[in-house]
C-alpha cells in the first residue's frame, strides 16, 4: 500500500522556484532603498524566550493571549517562535549594547513570523515580513522618513491603491489618563456593547474601535478620541511628522481611532492599505515605541519602525520579477571531461548548467533552447570539445577547456 501523501500544515505554503523570482525582486527593491538611505541588515533568531514577547508586545494583546507558538524546550525553557521582529531587535540592541554606537542606529531585515491567527486570503500561519527599525532618535524626521521609505518601497514595487492611515497615542501617561476617560465612557453604555468589548474594558478599552458589531460601532461614533487629549509636547511632534510629510508630497488620511495590535507604541503610528487585498487590507504598519528599549532592560531609547507583510506585498504589486540568470554555457554529453569543463567555467565567473539526465543529442538541443544557453559545448567522451554558439549556430572545435573558457569570456566582452 502507497503511504498517504503529506501536506504543508494549515496556514503555510511552498515557494516553488516560479515564484521565487517575484520574492527575489521584493528583497531587492527592499534593499536598495533601505541600504541607499543607511540602513543594515539584521537578523534574529527565529525563536525567543516566552518572556520577551509578552512583556514586549504586552500580556493583554491578541499575539499574546491567542496567536503565539510556544512551547518548552528539552532544558524546560519556555520558547516561542516570534510573532513580530521589533521586540527581538530591541532585545539585541540591549544585549550587545548598540546603544554604545553612532545613534540612531538604522536597521532591516526580511524574515518568517509565525502566528496562530484563522488562515484566510492574505493571512498565513508563517508569514513573512519585510522591516526597518530607527532606534536612538525622537526627531519627528524618523518617524517622517520611515514612513517615506515603506511608502517608497511599496510604490516602487508597484503596490496598487495604497492608503497611508496616520495617527498618534502620546505618551503612555496620556493614555493611561485617555484610558480611564474611555473606560468610563464604554462601561456607561455597556449594554450596547459586544461581549467581548466588554470583557475588555479594563485591560484593553481601546480594542473596541476595532470592533466589527454595529452596536459596538455605533458607541464608538461618540466615544472620546486620544488625539484631542495629546498633551502639548506630543501634539507638536505629531505636526512636524505631518509636516515633513506634506512637504514630501505624501498623501495620509488622519485616523484618531488607528489602533494597532501590539501595546509598545507611543506618538506615531500608522499602517498602509492596499485597495487590491480583500479582508486583510493592512499591507504594512508601525509607528513610535519609545519605551520598548527600557521595557527590556536598555537605557531609556526612542525608536520607531514598521514592517510589511511580503504575501500581501506580492498580492497586490504588478509582478515585476527580476530577470533569471543567464545560462553562459550548457555543457552536454557526460563523463570526467564534461564535469572538468562545467568546473573551469565557473571557477572563471560563467554561468554553467550542466547535462544531468543523459538526454540524445535532440534533447540536448531542445534543453539548450529552455534554458537559453548562449552557448553550448558539445563533449566526446574522449574529451574531443566543440563549442556551438546558440545565436549564429556555428560549430567551432576547441583544443580543451581553457581554450573554450577564453573563447566565451571573448564573445562575453564584444
Ligand atoms: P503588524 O501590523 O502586526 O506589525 O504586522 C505588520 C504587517 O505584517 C501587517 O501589516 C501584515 O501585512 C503582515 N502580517 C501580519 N500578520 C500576518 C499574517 N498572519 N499573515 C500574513 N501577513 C501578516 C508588526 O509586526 C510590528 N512589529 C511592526 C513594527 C515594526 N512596528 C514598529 N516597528
């Protein structure tokens, strides 16, 4: 009896090779402009101690309490593999003391995330995300110019009907302050409100401008909005970030109730829209988190950032994959002297692909042809050698491998 066939588990999928080339160019256009504007890459582990995301996403989120893959390790260690990239990149800027460095220090990076979240269109299991983190400066230019670079890298991708949502939540001691305004506010109309709003009061009053159910809704129209109680400081700093961004010619719409589902943020936050994703429309989100870097043991460090998620990327951005490799030289026939040749090819910087699967001479010519090979070496199993240049067709003997390499690197150079 066959063994049943296996699959990928729920919520996360192959990157078979033909959409490789669209991930590839995402990474390159990712890099270009955050590496051009001084940012450098990072990367982290996939997993983290238990402990850092729930004290650095916070205990009361959604990530927290429903979405992360924990588990203990053989040593008893409670392990989760990361939900989000910032909290672990804070961790790193604490440990190896990059607060010591030039601030602010500018980095990015590309990785899998994992959550457990109801897999749908545009939402995944394991996900990938593309993001960069400013950490060391409060200058509302940071939290401008982070935005400029998401807008450009999605622009540049060709991500279409982007939305920018801008908002901002002061500072802690304002919220907590907006908090228990709000608070009172939801528990006075209580009985208008969902379930689940309501068991949230306390630990997460804000949650309930997310909610889906009209009563819930409806409450919300006249609830109390944070961005009229910013205090003084707070407010200024959000109109200079509008500032440089309506100078850069960035469009936004203001969004007093853009809640975000992390608790680190302060000041800015923002989160991009693609008219061409369904439900999951949020193509990438961040904002200010300038007390996440003390939260976790580092000295007192603003920072902001954001990261975007690569499916959705790819979802809604008019593919424009990076052209393949080209193929300098298919080596056909086998044995010892075809496998030298592949060898001092490359070893001179060709791009060689080699005959694998004993294909006749008509198969040769036809796999020439699918791989695009300019040209093509013919080999005896004598080590006779002739060189077929794909384009003009002609045939020319050569005396060995080093006379074929310096006949291609010849042409290469026309
Ligand atoms: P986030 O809003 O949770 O923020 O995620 C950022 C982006 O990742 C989302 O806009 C979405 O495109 C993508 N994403 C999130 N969850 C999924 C999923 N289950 N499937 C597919 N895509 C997903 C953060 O993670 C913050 N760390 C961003 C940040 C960086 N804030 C400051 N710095």
């Amino acid at each position: 009896m066959t063994p049943p066939k296996l699959q990928a588990p729920r919520g996360t999928y192959d990157v078979l090779p033909e959409q490789a080339p669209a991930r590839l160019g995402l990474e390159s256009v990712a890099r270009r402009v955050l590496e051009g504007a001084g940012y450098e890459r990072i990367e982290t582990p996939a997993f983290e101690a238990t402990e850092l995301f729930s004290r650095g996403v916070g205990a009361s989120t959604d990530i927290v309490q429903k979405e992360m893959y924990t588990f203990t390790d053989a040593g008893n260690r409670s392990l989760t593999l990361r939900p989000e990239g910032t909290a672990p990149i804070c961790r790193a800027y604490v440990e190896h003391g990059l607060h010591t460095r030039p601030q602010p220090v500018k980095l990015w990076y590309l990785g899998s995330f994992f959550r457990y979240e109801r897999a749908q269109a545009g939402r995944f299991r394991q996900f990938w995300q593309v993001g960069a983190e400013t950490i060391g400066a409060d200058d509302p230019a940071v939290d401008a110019e982070s935005i400029a670079l998401l807008w450009t890298v999605l622009t540049e991708l060709g991500v279409g009907g982007i939305e920018l949502r801008l908002g901002s939540l002061g500072t802690p001691a304002t919220r907590a302050d907006y908090r228990g305004r709000l608070a009172a506010y939801l528990r006075a109309h209580s009985e208008q409100l969902s379930p689940e709003v309501v068991a949230r009061i306390d630990s997460n009053p804000l949650r309930a401008f997310d909610a889906d159910d009209p009563g819930t809704q409806e409450v919300m129209a006249g609830a109390p909005l944070l961005m009229d109680a910013l205090a003084a400081e707070d407010a200024e700093h959000f109109a200079e970030v509008r500032a440089r961004l309506d100078v850069a010619g960035i469009a936004y719409r203001l969004d007093p109730t853009l809640v975000r589902g992390l608790d680190y943020y302060a000041r800015t936050v923002f989160e991009f829209t693609s008219g061409e994703l369904g439900a999951q429309s949020a193509v990438g989100g961040g904002g200010r988190y300038d007390g996440l870097v003390e939260q976790l043991g580092g000295p007192p460090t603003p920072a902001c950032g954001w990261a975007a998620g690569v499916e959705r990327i790819l979802l809604s951005a008019d593919h424009r994959p990076l052209p393949r490799e080209v193929c300098d030289l298919y080596v056909a026939g086998v044995g010892v002297h075809a496998f030298a040749l592949a060898a001092e090819a490359r070893r001179a910087g060709l791009n060689v692909q080699l005959e694998l699967a004993g294909r006749s001479r008509k198969g040769q010519r036809k796999q020439a042809e699918r791989l695009g090979a300019v040209h093509v070496a013919l080999v005896e199993p004598d080590g006779a050698l002739v060189l077929v240049d794909s384009q003009s067709g002609e045939h020319v003997s050569v005396a060995g491998p080093t006379a074929a390499v310096a006949q291609i690197l010849k042409g290469r150079h026309l």
